[in-house]
C-alpha cells in the first residue's frame, strides 16, 4: 500500500512534505491507478491529499478519541475514496474523498463512543455530531428572546432542525445522557439473580427471511444471467472480465487481448451495462428493492 496507515505519526510528517496537484495531473494519476493499477500513481495521489484527511481528523478530537487513531481512521477513508474514484464523472478527487474521509472518522468515534452501538443510520449519525450545537444554539436564541423551553419542546425543535424524527432525538438524547453498564449485571435484588442479557431478543434472521432472503437471490440471479445473454460474445466476455472476476481485469489487458483500444473497451463495457439496465427495468421495483 502506499501509505503505512498503522504509523499516524509518518503519515503526519509525510503529508507536509507532499505536492499540492493540479486538475490536470490529479486526472492523470487517478486514471493511471483505475485503469493500470500504477501503484505509483496511488502513492502520489493519497500523499497529496493526506493533509486534508490529517486537517478532518483534527475536528473529531473533541469526541474524545487518541489524534493518532483518528488521522489513521482518516488515511484508511482516503484510500478507500482513491480505490472508489471515479475520473470519468468530472469531479475533483479532493471532493470525492472528503466523503470517505469524513464517512471512515465518524463511524471509529460512533464505534468507540460508547460499548454499547450507538447508532449506524444517516439520521442517528446526523444527530450525534449535531445534537448538542444544535441544542446549544436554540437555548442560546430562545434565551436572548426571554423565552424558556420545555424539554418537550426543545426535542421538538431539533428534530425539525436536524431533520429527524423525535423519536431519533428522544433515543439519541438517551444514549448520550447514559452510561454502560455490564449485561451480566443483576436487574435488582427481587429478580433472583436474573440478569439483564437474559432479557435481549436474539437479532439473527429468523427461518421465513432465510428463506426469503435465498428466493430473492436466486430470482436476481437468474434476471442478471437473462440479462448477460441479451449481449454478444465480446459484450458478455468484457463484462464478465471487468465485473464478474474477483480482481477485475484492465481495460488495457482486455484491449491487448481483444486487439483494440482501451477507450474502445470502455465505450463496448458501457454499452453492454446500458444493454443489461434496460433489460432488468422490466421487472420494475423488484429488482430495484433486490439491489438496495
């Protein structure tokens, strides 16, 4: 890899030292990386934007987490934005990567936090690292206009602002106000010695969604193998070789193999998933609901 993520303290220093990019050359490596796998060019593109990630992990001290444990955090995220990046779409790296970045912190802080999860969704991460801004500005408003809120009616206000429902602000507020305790502890001394994880639900599938679960498989694959058949020979053996294949081959191999261009394999793979889409739009929701 080009980045040692378990030393934070040699990922500071070489971020300091790095090159700030340019559109043109940044497009360069990020194509050099997706399309070769130029190791090379994943170095030069993951040093040049390990500031940015050092710069993001630094907001998230304040949750209490070791710096070097957050800048390692941060690089893992910035590694997975450059395998993820997509230069074909026309979009900086720096902003793709934010995403990563900022996706890989939050989810170690919210791992972290607390033994007990506290929360994986969009809107409960959105209210761990916004209830308590948000709750302080609305005090401090109301405040100044001499008003006085309710519990109640605070909650209230941050679901409306944060854009959650109260029952989320009502969870969260509990979960950040609490603080763990041991599963074998006994529930009181009338009890008998009962203990707490006695009361948990078993949270493994039950036997109808196994079932589900398997018939949803095989009815997908059997659309997406109906939908491989819809191609020609050349469309079928790009496909399978760029998205089917657990290391994906390079549009380079398969142009050398082929005896064409890359930009002509990419342009037939693009065809051929275009093929493939419109084919599985005949089953409407269902596939849709099969690939969430």
């Amino acid at each position: 890899m080009p980045l040692d993520v378990n030393q934070p303290t040699n990922m500071s220093r070489t971020a300091m030292k790095a090159e700030l990019l340019d559109a043109e050359t940044e497009l360069q490596l990020a194509y050099a990386w997706r399309d070769d796998r130029d190791e090379a060019a994943l170095h030069r593109l993951i040093n040049a934007y390990m500031r940015l990630a050092i710069s993001m992990a630094a907001k998230y001290k304040r949750y209490g987490a070791p710096m070097n444990d957050l800048i390692q955090q941060a690089g893992l995220g910035l590694m997975k934005a450059a395998d993820k990046f997509d230069p074909d779409r026309g979009v900086r790296f720096s902003t793709y990567a934010v995403w990563w970045i900022k996706a890989s912190i939050q989810d170690y802080v919210m791992r972290n936090w607390s033994m007990v999860r506290t929360g994986s969704t969009s809107s409960q991460k959105s209210l761990f690292f916004n209830m308590r801004r948000v709750q302080t500005r609305l005090e401090r408003e109301a405040m100044a206009q001499g008003q006085e809120l309710d519990g109640h009616q605070l909650r209230e206000m941050i679901a409306s602002e944060i854009g959650v429902p109260l029952r989320d602000v009502e969870m969260m507020e509990g979960r950040l106000s609490g603080s763990d305790f041991s599963l074998n502890a006994t529930q009181s001394s009338e009890d008998e010695g009962r203990e707490w994880i006695d009361t948990l639900e078993d949270d493994g599938p039950r036997g109808d969604e196994l079932v589900e679960r398997d018939h949803d498989r095989m009815a997908l694959r059997a659309w997406l193998g109906d939908a491989l058949q819809m191609l020609n020979d050349r469309e079928r053996f790009i496909v399978r070789e760029r998205k089917l294949r657990d290391v994906p081959r390079t549009l380079e191999s398969l142009g050398i193999e082929l005896s064409l261009s890359k930009e002509r394999i990419r342009q037939l793979e693009a065809a051929a998933l275009q093929k493939m889409r419109k084919y599985l739009e005949r089953h409407g929701s269902e596939v849709q609901n099969l690939l969430i």
